[in-house]
C-alpha cells in the first residue's frame, strides 16, 4: 500500500487501532482519529513504528462542528485513499430502555458520521480514479437480538449505505465495502463479561468466561471471541490492490456466527 493513506475513523483503540496498525505496518500512510487527543497521540506514536507518515486528527464525527474539524486536519495532510468508517458506538441497553432519543443519537453516532466522510474524501477518490471505502459493520445488521435495538438498526443501515454507495461508485476505480466483525474482545466487551460472568455462571478467569460466553451469548464454529487483529486483516485485503474485483460486499469475520442462506 505504499503511496496510498487511509483515514481510520475511530481508531485511537479497538478494531480501529488494530486496523492504523496494520495498514501502516502494509505501506500505507495513516490517519489516526479519535476524541480523546492524549489517547490518540499515544496510538499514533505507536503506529509510527512502521516508518509511515501517521497524522492526527481530534473530533466527534456526530457532529457537524466535529467532523469539519476533523476534515481540516485530515486534509491539511494530504489526499485520502482508504476511507476507514469504524467510529461508532451502542448502549447496551433492552428495548424498554431504548428511547427514541436513544435511537436518534444511535443513527447520528454510527451511520450520520459515516456519511460526514464519505461526502468529505469520496468525491476526490473519484476523479482520482481510485480509492477505497470500507465500513465495519457487525453481524448484529443480520442477526439482530433483543438487546440494544438501536443498534442493530443502525448497523443495518451502515450496511445498506455500502452497497448504496458501491453502485453509485460503478465505473470510477472506486470500491465500497463492509467487513463485518462478529464477537471481538475489545476493552468494553471484555470489561462487560468480567462484570455479568457472575450472574450467569461462566465462571471467573477471561479464558474460561469467553469459551462459555461464546457458546451460550454468542455462539460460532470456533469458538472463541476474535480478535481486533483478524478484523484489520480483512480490511487490509479490502484496502489492497488484490480487491479491485470486489464492491459491494460484505466480508463476515464472525467465526461462522451469521448463518448464510
């Protein structure tokens, strides 16, 4: 990926921040962008390791004012060839608990942010003749379960936007995909099983937790959580020359947990 550089949404931590690394560690200069300027510092001096150019840019992308800030600092960079979409975020909440308010602020964190950049960096990718648009959805836009609704919803529609988005982009050098984790054992994931282990049973070490929590909440054909790590390596391929045939799909990295039809 030398001489392209992606813009990672969201990637001072997580999925984001194992997708800046690699793509850094393939060639590529990078954009590391979060809210918090000391954590996402901290991910970009990390990232510079790989000897790429790794810039910073601070802003909510739910926000007009946000995502303008982060455009500047972005662009001040130079061009955009990887779009990223991996910012978001859910409340963990059932649906007597999901207010509308909820729902709103669930569609304008995950799928009105992403649309901020698209319109933002897509239009130059386009009279380039190349680039890349990649959004992380997750297998909850399928399968949806009871808990958080909201966000189920708007991961469909995070989905839907990238195969929108990929036929409007036919013709251009342009492709727009979806990689679609499943169960990854970031930070709060982690956090969230140490917490509920108890009250359901699944014991009190991580790995004996996560082999349980994958068989009853979460289950799939290998067993375990993933890893943020076996997401960006589907977002590398994504991102790379050997995917110019591939637009407007979706790439499920969920151990087999989303049943095809």
């Amino acid at each position: 990926m030398t001489g392209r550089r992606a813009l990672v949404t969201g990637s001072s931590s997580g999925i984001g921040a194992a997708v800046a690394d690699l793509l850094a560690a393939e060639g590529a200069d990078v954009v590391v962008h979060g809210r918090d300027r000391e954590r996402t510092e901290a991910m970009a001096q990390k990232v510079r390791a790989h000897g790429r150019r790794v810039d910073v840019a601070i802003g909510d992308l739910s926000t007009d004012a946000g995502a303008a800030d982060v455009a500047r600092a972005v662009a001040a960079g130079g061009d955009v060839d990887i779009l990223v979409n991996n910012a978001g975020s859910t409340d963990l909440v059932p649906w007597d608990m999901a207010t509308p308010d909820l729902w709103a602020k669930s569609y304008e964190v995950n799928v009105i942010s992403a649309v901020r950049m698209i319109r933002e960096f897509v239009p130059a990718m386009r009279r380039r003749g190349w680039g890349r648009v990649i959004q992380i959805g997750g297998g909850l836009s399928m399968q949806p379960m009871a808990m958080q609704p909201q966000y189920c919803a708007a991961l469909a529609a995070r989905h839907n936007l990238a195969v929108s988005l990929a036929r409007d982009l036919k013709g251009t050098g342009v492709t727009s995909n979806v990689v679609s984790p499943g169960a990854i054992m970031v930070e709060y994931v982690r956090d969230w099983l140490l917490e509920v282990a108890p009250t359901r049973g699944w014991g009190d070490e991580l790995p004996e937790i996560e082999s349980k929590a994958a068989e009853e909440w979460i289950p799939n054909d290998i067993g375990r959580y993933g890893t943020p790590e076996e997401v960006a390596g589907a977002v590398a391929y994504l991102a790379g020359p050997l995917a110019d045939y591939i637009s407007g799909t979706v790439v499920r990295v969920d151990g087999g947990h989303v049943i095809s039809l």
